[in-house]
C-alpha cells in the first residue's frame, strides 16, 4: 500500500501528499484550534509550493498525478483515520507533519502514531527535529519515539530536496533520517511559498504568508533561528517577491506575513520594498503587511519611512528586555536602549502599530526588578502592544545547550516549550515567584489607564486606533480567558472531547460517565479533537 502499485505501463495513477502543521495541547489537555487562527504557516505554505512543483514536472513520472491536501490544525480539524482513507484510496501516499516546533512535537506524534498502525508513511520535519540534529546531534527522547513508530525525520529545508523524498515514498522506501542540516539551499529562484485561498481565509484577516530571506547574522542565546536557518543571509529575489505577492492579489488575499526573523537585515529590503511601493501606489493594489525588525531598524535610511509606503500595518521587534546586563548576557548586543525611544517613535510617526516581545526571566531579574522596568516601559517608550514570554531554552538554542550539557533540570514535556510555561529553574526566583511575575506583568502593562494612553497615542498618528484596541482586547483575552499565549490566540475557540471519552470508555470501560473526563485527561495526558460540529473544516 504504501508503495505506489504496479499495473500496466500505461496505467494512470496517484500519490497522496497530504501536509499537516500540528498545533499542540492546552494546560486542560485539548488541542489549540479555532474558527479562525492568528498567524499563518510559512513552513505549510513552502512546503506546498514545493509539492506543487513537484507535482507540475510530474517527478513521480508522467502517468502519476500528485494529489496535495494541505491543512494547518490551528484552523481545521484532523482526523487521522480519514487522512489514511484517503491515501488509501489514491493507492499511495504518505503524510508530512510540517514546520513541527518543540512543543508541536508530542502532538505530531499522537497524530503519526494512528497512521503508522495503519500502514501509512509519515514524515515529521521542522525546528524541533532540525535544532536537535545542529546542537544535540539528534539525541533526544521524542525523536527516539519517532523512530520506533517507523516515522521519517527531516532536518533541514526542502528546497531542492522534496523530489528525493516524494520519490522514496512513492517506492515505499522511505530513509529514517533526511539530514540537509550542513547543506542550507539557496532560495532565489525557487517555488513560492503559496497557500491555497479557501487556507488563507481561516486565519484572521485572511493572511498568507512568505519569508523573503532566512538567517540571522546574530547571535542571541536564547534564538534557535541561527542554529535552523543560520547566520548567512539568503535571499529571494525582488522578481520573487512581487510574484508572491502577484499570485496571491490574483486569488484575493491582501494581507501578508513577512516571516523573516529580521527583515531590516535583509540585504535586498530596499529594492524589495520598492517594488511593493510600487504595485501600491501605480498598479493600485490595495495589500498590506505585518514584518519582524531589530531595535536598530531605524539607522537605515528611509527603511521606516519606506516600509509604511509599502503597507507596513504592523512590526514586531525584538525588545527582549532593558537590563543592559540581562541583553549582554543573551548576546543581545545589538540592542541598545538608548535607541529604544527613537526607533518606536519613528515608526509612531509613520502611523505603524508597534509590538515588542519582553522577556522574562533573565538571571538578573526578581519580582521587583519586572515590576519596575515594566513601569519604565510604561513611561518613557511609546510601544502599544507588550507580549511577555518566559526565557525558554528552545531545544536548538544555545541556553539548552549549555543548561542539557550542565546537567541542569529541563522540563521532560515537548508541549511546554512554548514560551509560555516555565521549563528550567531560575537562580533568583523560585517557580511560584517566576510564575506570579510573569502573570502579573500583563496585568501591569494592560491597565485601563495604559490602554487608554495607549489608544490616544494611536491616535494622534496615522495609525488605526480602533485596530489596536481589538488587538488589545485579543491579547488580555487570551491571557484573561483561554490562558493561553496571544500568538496562540484566535476567533472562535473550538473544543472537541467526544472521541477522547470514547477511547477512555474503551481503554477503561468500568468508568462512569463522571469519572471519564478526568481520568482521560490524566491516563492520556492531553484531549483530543473528536466531536467537531463543523463538518466543512474537517480533515
């Protein structure tokens, strides 16, 4: 089955591609998803611009069609009995769980492991699995699990090299391991990162996304980019880029994602912008964009001011913390809080809504000194939107990999390294008191009367007010009433446990009704995603 079937020379045939971005579970064990999700894959959409290639120079020769499924669970339900009805159906095929981040990964192989005992082939790739290869030389008790179940691991980027995996799967002959990370492509030139429309319009705003370049030329402690992606920029070209943007005007998306880590140090940014300038303000295309930048982007020459000429709605930075000691000591070099000011009111000035990552958890900081830097904040730097995470030792990071080498206690659950949870010790606090810290932080920086001074700064520039004041309310709602990250939050949460009770009453069958919720929870360690009142978003 897993091989595609032989018959006549001539005999029309098909291969199955089915590629799943998982999400992961919640504190209450139910699998992250909604109506409409926040950000959108960029490894889902490169990878399907890549099966999409593979399937137009028919790789698998000319009488076999390539069938490609491309689902994110962020926004859909999976079900992977019918993904394995439908490779069987086709003949053969396989199922890649793409762009699977650490605490993505337990949730990937609940996922593959129902598969595997189907016979279906089933390929995990991603940060996890290629930041454990670059600094732990892929020794990890996860991957091992993988592993034993007969999954095929990949590390590294596909471009270039989804032919050579399309092609074992199709002779049912897939490798354990697919290992590129020594070996990162050039991406000019290459297929477009690309989702389908009717994919695009489950996340929120109907966003797409594409990366413009890959790789980071610094050297944060805490960052697994360098380590996945590198330190050498790589680039697409301008031409690659307006055809992005061209291919997906055509099929009605206008908002995207630049997912590039750090697109000021993008060394084409200015002839890319330009032609993003370009098809606004002379083809008239009504599209705008969300970009990540460093705390420096303003000391380039009209970056900002172009940036907001191109449709730049919205900017995340890297503000990480303001203890000089805390940025020297992750190798935050870069960040010079001299500059903070300057560089939010440039782009306050351009009508741009600022959000900034902070930090916490660095081995200066206490209770108080969060308090009061937050205060500081708060006064002297016009940033609207704050999003605090703890400082986690991402699996691929520099900090994981001195703390794993020193022996130092690291939390054995994938599913916690989401920047949202506590998964090592802190030298000045105790759990409770990073834990309280951290809760307390969002409810310091979103009081009414920051929210308000907030709003009227919005205000008083060409940015949209009405804008940041949902984006707030998104963000406290997250926190407040899912209890979750906001970069995890979305519109609509969806809950589904009825399969979950039906495999406890199966595994356990003298349960009560009563006990069964619970005890599932604590025999399976997490929920499931059965019971979806939605048929149409089912997978």
């Amino acid at each position: 089955m897993a091989a595609i079937a032989s018959g006549p020379p001539n005999a029309h045939r098909r291969f199955c591609l089915v590629l799943v971005k998982p999400s992961h579970y919640d504190e209450d064990g139910y699998v992250i998803q909604w109506v409409r999700s926040p950000i959108p894959s960029n490894s889902l959409a490169s990878l399907f611009g890549l099966a999409k290639d593979c399937a137009e120079r028919r790789i698998l020769g000319e009488n076999v069609d390539i069938d490609i499924h491309a689902f994110d669970e962020t926004n859909t339900r999976i079900r992977p009995e019918r993904l394995a009805a439908t490779i069987e159906a086709a003949g053969s095929g396989m199922v890649m769980l793409t762009g699977v981040q650490s605490n993505q990964f337990p949730r990937a192989l609940d996922l593959a492991k129902p598969l595997r005992a189907r016979g279906i082939q089933v390929g995990i790739g991603g940060f996890h699995v290629s930041g454990v290869l670059a600094m732990l030389k892929g020794v990890d008790a996860d991957l091992d699990r993988a592993k034993a179940m007969g999954v095929s691991l990949f590390a590294g980027e596909a471009e270039g090299r989804l032919d050579e995996v399309l092609l074992d799967a199709a002779a049912g002959n897939l490798k354990p391991l697919y290992n590129f990370m020594d070996d990162l492509p050039s991406i000019e030139g290459t297929p477009i990162p690309l989702m389908a429309v009717e994919r695009a319009q489950r996340t929120a705003g109907g966003t797409t996304s594409f990366d413009a370049g890959r790789g980071c030329p610094y050297q944060c402690s805490f960052c697994t980019i360098i380590n996945v992606q590198g330190r050498v920029s790589r680039r697409r070209s301008p031409d690659d880029v307006e055809h992005i943007v061209r291919t997906n005007y055509a099929q009605g998306l206008r908002a995207f994602f630049i997912t590039d880590d750090n697109f000021a140090r993008n060394k084409d940014w200015e002839a890319i912008v330009d032609r993003i300038v370009y098809l606004r303000e002379v083809e008239k295309f009504n599209i705008s964009f969300i970009i990540q930048v460093d705390t420096l982007c303003h000391k380039t020459p009209n970056f900002i001011e172009k940036c907001a000429r191109a449709g730049v709605k919205r900017v995340f930075i890297g503000l990480e913390n303001i203890d000089p000691d805390n940025l020297l000591g992750a190798k935050k070099r870069q960040n010079k809080i001299t500059e903070y000011r300057d560089m939010l009111l440039a782009w306050k000035n351009a009508g741009v809504i600022t959000y900034a990552g902070y930090i916490l958890g660095f081995p200066n900081d206490s209770a108080a000194s969060i308090m009061h830097d937050i205060d500081v904040i708060k006064r002297e730097l016009p940033v609207d939107l704050l999003e605090f995470f703890y400082l986690t030792p991402l699996p691929g990071s520099e900090d994981h990999l001195k703390l794993h080498r020193a022996g130092a206690w690291l939390d054995p659950d994938l599913n916690k390294y989401d920047l949202n949870h506590i998964c090592t010790t802190h030298p000045k606090m105790s759990r409770a008191e990073w834990d309280s810290a951290y809760r307390q932080a969002w409810q310091h920086y979103y009081t009414i009367e920051h929210v308000e001074t907030v709003l009227r700064r919005v205000a008083a520039t060409k940015a949209n007010a009405s804008n940041a004041l949902f984006l707030i309310t998104w963000f406290m709602g997250s926190i407040n009433f899912e209890h979750i990250h906001p970069l995890e939050g979305g519109f609509l949460r969806l809950k589904f446990r009825r399969a979950l009770d039906r495999a406890l009453f199966q595994a356990a069958p003298h349960l009560s009704a009563h006990q069964a919720r619970p005890a599932a929870l604590r025999l399976y360690g997490h929920g499931d995603d059965a019971g979806c009142r939605r048929r149409s978003r089912d997978a």
